[in-house]
C-alpha cells in the first residue's frame, strides 16, 4: 500500500491512511447514491416518454375511433332519410328526377367540415343511366367518378360490384405518390324496391390519419383487410413485435376492426442517455475522490505537521516502505512525555525555588545583604548541625540522606530556613522571639530528623546561637552557633549544646573554633597585615566574662598557630624582627592584656616579614618554579617535589604558585606538557603515542590521551592527522 504525500514527502501514519480509506468510501457511496439517483431519473424519463407514447397512441385512437362512428353513423342515418328511398323508389322519370332535388339538397347540407373531420357524401342508382348525387349536383356516374374521386370509373365499377349485398360497410384507402393516405372512401350497398344504390361517403383523411415521423398506423378489418396510414406490405407482417417499435392495439367501436398504432422508438436517444449516466458517473465518482483526497490533506495536513515535528522517521521520502506508524500513540507517548516532563519541570522550578532560597539564606548567613535586609529588624537564632557517621563501612554513610531529609522537615516546617554545608554540616535560620521558643522547635526538629530510616547510623549534634535581630545580624549567629559547635567533642552526649550548656559543662573553654584559627593561619602565611585586626577580634570575642583557666587555654591555642605558621613559613621561631621571642615565658606568663599584646605583636611581626618577603622576591620564586616544571616535566614530579625544592612546605608551595601564577601547580604542569607534546606531533606527526607519553612525563597513554583532548580540544592522533594535511597542502 503506498504511503500519502504532501509537500512531496509521504506520511507514514496509520490515522491518515484510515482517515484516507474512509473519505474515499465515501466518496464512493456518493458517487454510487449520485449514479444511482442519475438512473432512477433515467428511468423516469423513459417511463414519462413511455406515457407520453401512450397519450399519443390513445389520442390517436380516440380521434380514428371517433371519426369512424361519426361516419359509420352518418351512413346508418342518410341511408334511413327518406329522401333517399323516395328517390330509389321513383315510379316514372319525373318523379325521379324531381325526389333527386330534394335527395340533393339534404346530400349537400350534410356534406362538408365536422370539426377536424371533413367529408363528401355521395348516392349512385342503378336506374337512369347510373345517376349520381354528391354535394356539386347530379349527373352520370362517369361525371361523379372523374370529377369528384381520385379513383377511376372502371374502379368505383369494380369496387361497387363486389360490394356484399348485407348492409355492411366497405372501406377502401387511397394514397399518394408519396405513399402516405390521402382519401379514404367508405361504400355500402342498399337494395330498394325497384334499384341498388350505392352510398359513398369520402373521407379527407389528412387530419384523421396523418402520422408523425416516427409513427405509423393501420386500421386492419375482417379477411386482413387494412388501411394504413402510410404503404406497407402488410403480407409481410410478422407476429413478433420490433423491438425498435412500440406498437399499441385499440378495438374500434363495431368490434369488427382494429386499430395498429407503431411509435418508433428513437434508440441513439437511449445510447447518448447510457452514455451520459456512465460519464456523469465516471465523472462524478472522480471529482469525490478527488475531493476526498483533498479533503484527507486538508484535514490531516496540522496533525502530520505536528506528528512529523514529534517523530521525524514519520515523514519518509521511500514510498517502498511499508512501515505504518500510529499517530495518535505517537501523541500518547508524547503526552505522557509532556506529563512526566511537566512534572520534572515543576520539580525542578521547585527545586530551583528552594535552591534560591537556600542560596539567598547562605547569603544572609555569609554576609550578603541588601539594603531591604538591612531594614529588616525581625529576630532570628541560628542553629548549625553536625552528622557524624557512626557506620563501620563507609560505603553505608547515610548523611546525604539525613541532609535531604532535614530539607524536606525544613519545607514542612514554617519559619525554619534550610542551608546544606556539605555532607557533614547544615544550618537552619529559626524565626523565633524567645530562647525557649527557638528550643523547642529545634527539638522538635531533630525528633523528626532522627525519625527517618537508618538515622540511627549518623550522631546528630547542633549548636543554637543566641538571639540575633535583623537579617544582617544573621552571619554573627552563625559565627556563634559553630564557635559553639567547636565544643561538641567536650560534650558527645549533648544534642544541643548553647553557651548555657557549655558554662555549665565547661567553665575553662574559650571561644577560638577551627575556622578562627585556620582564617588566622592563612592572614600569618600570606603577609596580610589585616591580621592585626583579626587578632584583636578574637581577644575582644574571648576577655569579657572569660574564666583565668579558659584565657589560659586561649595562650596555648594562639601561640600554637603562630608556631605553626613559622613552621610553614621555615622561619626560625627564636628571632622574629631582629627580636629574641622567649616562647616559655608566653606559655606560663599571666592572661592578661600585656600578653596578648606580645603575641599580636609576634603575629604582626611575622605577616610583615612574610610581605616584605613577598615583594622583593615573588618574580624570583615564580621564575625558580618554571624553571623547575620546564627542567623536570618528562619527570613524574610533583607538589612535593617543588617545595622540597624550593625548601617550604607544600601548602605553603600551593598557595604561592596559586597567588603568584594564578593557576594551580596540576594546572600549568598538564598545560606546559601538552604544549610540548604538541610541538613533538609537529616535528613527528607519526610519533607513537605511548611514546609521546612517556616523553613528557605521564605514566599512561589513556591518562595523556585524556588530558590531551581536555586541553588541546581533540586528540593526539587527531592532531597529528591535522598536522600531516597541512603538511600535504603546503
């Protein structure tokens, strides 16, 4: 079956072919119904022209039948006229001339035009030389004969002398050259006392009997005799009817004659009117399948637009393929699509919504605040969470899980705001007036959180910050909440921990968190002079209603992190600034603000070293390290390797190439060797690639490859092939 076209492509679907089919079985039933209706009035003309050959054959009878009563009477009537009979039964000459007068004058008032029918009345006697009245006068019977009658004397002789002696009436017809009747005379013979007569009546048979061109009639009387409207040869007359004829049969008004009526059938008339109804049908019957066809198009043409935009293989330009596609499964399958992409949609707005919302809060809790949030002046604690995985095997952590349900519990509880710090950590933004508000709903929130599966493999502990106002107080709730958070090792059994828990627990603590000290270290090894500031914040945030052994514990911590940072830094701890620092007597010196001077002033000491460090020889460093990558990149080197070489730590190393080259050490390494590798493909463009590995410094071929095509955009051997074609074109 061939598939449907439009705009040269064909449609594959199984809806437009059943939607095809079905227009043009319509198109069919009309055609039929049309064809149909086409013969019935066929029909009906011919049974209405059949009638009408019948009104035609009965009008015709009725005029024959008519006219031959009318004569048939007549002649019953003159013949009883007592006129006549006086005249036959004359006793001399005088009296038979003289009744012949009065016979003459009734012969001529009876003769002449009866409606259509028009007449001669005329009486020949035996006696007197064979006189003859008619309605021009008496004479001789050769008078009457030649003057008045198309036939001869010898003729009207015969005709009268074979008349039957009965009063029965003898017809005899006359025609033309033409052969069409012209006279038809009407004879009968009536014996009186003393003579025969002879009554005539002639008959003008122009109006009776003349037929129309496709009609032919006969009278036919007793012993086959005939009287027809135009010559035939009536002894070959078959029974059998002519099929190009209709032929109708009347019996005239005595019985004894008949009335023959043909009416030619004009048969090219029933041919053209066949001819028609096949064209008409043919035609017909083409313009609705042509219309059906268009229709179909018309119709089908949106709906394979759009199935074609949602399934290119349904528009084939193969009209060999047989495959039929389902178009309304095809939009099933794309409505569910819709419907499972809808809902992906809506999820993902939602999850957007919630993403722009956390990270609007972590905004808020990181300092990024606009100018409506400054004007905010609503009260807030924050509340930062700790999970621990409590699993042996790390493959069963379940804090991913416990951080998408702590979100869920934050959407379904009004007035908390959920902020994800990595796996391990998450904050939540509590709207609340009072502590024990801010309390209870934390708990409550921790309740349901440790509700959700496998919950019991993960240790929840979260630290509540003191009540801050406005959203731009949100980011020192923070800062409090994890410098509580800090102390949750202090306390592995506590929940929750505040500043109330962790003065009753633990008088001697001090409030110097891991980031403190980390932001403190990087301020110490990048030269920052801002660290004296930092320095002085953290004093500020620990001496007001401090115990002596917590500011004791504050000594050791600080004066650890500056150790540290001169360790990072290679420093020699024992002379900073052309100062000797005597770091026992720091260790067990008094707390007090004289103390902390000294070690602010031992970290100043050492960021200014670092700055003045850093200036007179970051060009030399940098230039020492690319030297180095440059000498030593067909080498398996690393990090540690440089800040061997250079005599610093590798963190210390990664920070300074960071700052100084604004790339990281793995970064510039990988670009320096595929900038190498590259001009090693030019001068070789059919190097082995395991070789050009190995020749600048990666242990495999898939690493280099891999590496390769991150930064140079393709692969080795497609780099080669690039260099081989420019190399044949020059």
């Amino acid at each position: 079956m061939k598939k449907y076209r439009i705009n040269g492509d064909f449609y594959r679907g199984k809806y437009y072919k059943r939607l095809f089919i079905i227009f043009i079985g319509a198109a069919v039933l009309f055609s039929a119904l049309c064809t149909f209706l086409l013969f019935i009035t066929a029909s009906q003309i011919l049974k209405n022209e059949q009638l009408a050959y019948e009104m035609i054959a009965q009008n015709r009878y009725n005029l024959i039948d008519t006219s031959l009563a009318v004569i048939v009477a007549g002649m019953d009537t003159f013949v009883k006229n007592p006129y006549l009979a006086e005249w036959a039964d004359a006793d001399n000459a005088n009296e038979y001339y003289r009744k012949a007068i009065y016979l003459y004058d009734y012969i001529k008032s009876i003769s002449g035009q009866l409606g259509a029918l028009a007449y001669e009345v005329a009486v020949i006697g035996e006696r007197y030389n064979t006189m003859s009245i008619s309605g021009l006068g008496s004479g001789p019977f050769q008078w009457y004969a030649e003057n008045e009658t198309s036939l001869s004397v010898s003729a009207i002789k015969e005709l009268c002398m074979n008349l039957p002696n009965t009063n029965a009436v003898a017809v005899f017809p006359v025609y033309d050259k033409g052969g069409k009747i012209r006279e038809i005379y009407f004879m009968r013979k009536q014996q009186w006392k003393t003579q025969k007569t002879f009554v005539i009546f002639k008959l003008f048979a122009e109006a009776m009997f003349s037929p129309a061109e496709n009609e032919n009639f006969y009278i036919q009387g007793p012993d086959n005799v005939y009287i027809s409207a135009r010559i035939k040869d009536w002894n070959n007359i078959s029974s059998e009817k002519d099929k190009r004829y209709l032929q109708y049969i009347y019996p005239l008004h005595n019985q004894l004659w008949s009335l023959h009526i043909e009416l030619y059938k004009n048969t090219n008339i029933y041919i053209l009117l066949l001819g028609m109804s096949v064209v008409f049908s043919i035609f017909i019957f083409v313009v609705c399948i042509v219309t059906a066809k268009h229709i179909t198009r018309s119709l089908y043409y949106p709906l394979g637009e759009i199935i074609s935009n949602l399934e290119p293989g349904f528009v084939v330009h193969n009209k060999k393929d047989k495959i039929f596609l389902d178009e309304f499964e095809i939009l099933r399958n794309n409505s569910r699509k819709m419907e499972l992409l809808s809902e992906e949609l809506r999820k993902t707005l939602e999850e957007n919504q919630v993403l722009a919302l956390q990270k609007y809060n972590r905004g808020l809790l990181e300092g990024v605040v606009s100018e409506a949030d400054k004007e905010n002046k609503d009260d807030f604690f924050v509340a930062l969470v700790y999970l621990t995985n409590e699993s042996d095997e790390q493959a069963y952590d379940r804090r991913p899980y416990l951080q998408l349900a702590a979100e869920t519990c934050a959407i379904a509880e009004r007035g908390s705001q959920y902020v994800q710090y990595g796996i391990k950590e998450f904050a939540l933004i509590l709207g609340c007036t009072f502590p024990e508000e801010a309390m209870e709903k934390l708990k409550n929130f921790l309740t349901k959180l440790q509700s959700f599966p496998h919950a019991d493999s993960v240790k929840i502990q979260a630290a509540l910050s003191n009540r801050v106002q406005g959203k731009a107080a949100l980011q020192k709730g923070l800062i409090h909440a994890r410098s509580v958070l800090e102390f949750r090792h202090t306390q592995p059994h506590v929940s929750i921990l505040t500043d109330s828990v962790i003065t009753e627990f633990a008088p001697g603590l001090y409030d110097y968190p891991l980031e403190t000290e980390r932001k403190l270290l990087d301020l110490l090894i990048g030269g920052n002079l801002q660290v004296k500031d930092y320095f002085d914040e953290i004093i500020q945030r620990n001496i007001d209603g401090a115990s002596f052994s917590a500011l004791q514990n504050l000594v050791y911590a600080l004066c650890g992190t500056l150790l540290r940072a001169l360790q990072e830094l290679k420093l020699p701890p024992g002379e900073l600034c052309g100062n000797t620092v005597d770091w026992a007597s720091l260790y067990t010196g008094s707390p007090d603000f004289v103390l902390f001077n000294k070690l602010k002033n031992i970290a100043v000491c050492i960021a200014e070293s670092v700055s003045k460090k850093t200036v007179n020889t970051d060009a030399h460093i940098l230039q020492l390290m690319r030297n180095y990558i440059c000498h030593n990149f067909h080498r398996d080197i690393s990090l540690q390797d440089l800040s061997d070489e250079l005599n610093i730590t590798p963190k210390y190393c990664s920070k300074l190439f960071s700052r100084l080259s604004n790339n990281t050490f793995k970064n510039y390494l990988n670009a320096f060797r595929i900038e190498r590798a590259q001009e090693m493909i030019r001068d070789d463009p059919r190097i082995k690639i395991i070789d050009l590995a190995g020749d600048v410094g990666f242990n495999s071929a898939t690493s280099f490859i891999r590496v390769f095509n991150r930064y140079a955009g393709l692969s080795p051997k497609a780099y080669a092939d690039t260099v081989l074609k420019n190399n044949a074109v020059r």
